[in-house]
C-alpha cells in the first residue's frame, strides 16, 4: 500500500490533534508518522500526516468534515522537502567506537552525549537519510532512540525543480 504525505492546516485549539488522529483510526487508515508545530499564522498549527490508505480521497474528504481543519493539501514526493530528527543511543563498547563515530560522521550526525559503553547521536535530514544510519549502526546494538516524525513543506513553485541543498 502507497504512503501519502498530507499538509493539514488546523486551527491552533484543544482537542484537534485528538479529533484528526481518532477520526483516522476509526476509518482504520494507518498514521506512520504526524507531526504537529506552528506556522506563520497565528491561530494556526500544520499537521505533517504520513498515512498509508488504500483511497486517499476518502482520508481528505473525512478529515474535511472537520470544524477546525482550515486547508489540505497532499504533497508530492517529488516536489516535497521533508525531515526527520532521531535522537538514538548507540551501544559503544568493545572497541566500536571508532568505528561509530566514523559512520555519524559520513550521515552528519552529531554526538549529543557520551558515556563508557555509549554513545547518543542527533541526525536530522530526509527519512531516507536517518533510516540509512539506522540501519548502518543496528549491529552495534540500539539502546535507545526516539524520532520526531516527518515534517514537509512543498517547494516554492519558482525552484520546484531545484535539488535538496
């Protein structure tokens, strides 16, 4: 099933988060990532939905339905720029650190704190790029991590066809 990215602008009150969460359990759309901040307008918060639903026409016309929801609009990939923080701790000891640090360095992940046998490190970037270190430091033993889910605005419509800096 395709993934979908949705730019949802909501009114900035109590209860929506709840409302727009719920409202795509119950239809049984599975989130894979939503996060929420403010935008330029005061009194209003963009909600970055990953969604994996079969019609996503039906996921927009629900989340419609909304009081509080101001605009929807579904990003393209293409035309997207998207990112990821992940805070993740990774197990050091037995002569790897070396080793860790050299593939933090290649994803421009920074340590954040280091102790005997670990080491914790902040990437930010696409998803692509933190799952990538992810995956590269899984064998040395996760201890902990934590990711903030996809964020994503669409490109300005004058440099839609300019690369990622």
């Amino acid at each position: 099933m395709k993934e979908s990215t949705l730019s949802v602008l909501v009114e900035d009150k109590a209860g929506v988060l709840a409302r727009v969460s719920s409202l795509l359990a119950r239809r049984g759309f599975n989130i894979h990532s939503l996060a929420v901040g403010p935008t330029s307008e005061p009194h209003l918060s963009r909600m970055t939905i990953v969604v994996e639903a079969p019609e996503l026409e039906q996921v927009k016309k629900q989340l419609n339905k909304l009081v509080n929801v101001v605009k929807i609009t579904e990003l393209d990939q293409v035309q997207t720029v998207e990112q990821e923080v992940m805070l993740i701790r990774v197990a050091s000891g037995g002569g790897k650190r070396t080793e860790i640090l050299e593939l933090a360095q290649i994803f421009d992940a920074t340590p954040v704190d280091v102790s005997p046998s670990s080491i914790m490190f902040s990437i930010t970037g696409p998803p692509r790029k933190v799952n990538d270190f992810l995956d590269l430091v899984r064998p040395h033993g996760i201890v902990e991590l934590v990711k903030s889910g996809r964020v994503a605005l669409a490109r300005d419509a004058k440099n839609r066809r300019a690369k990622a800096v």
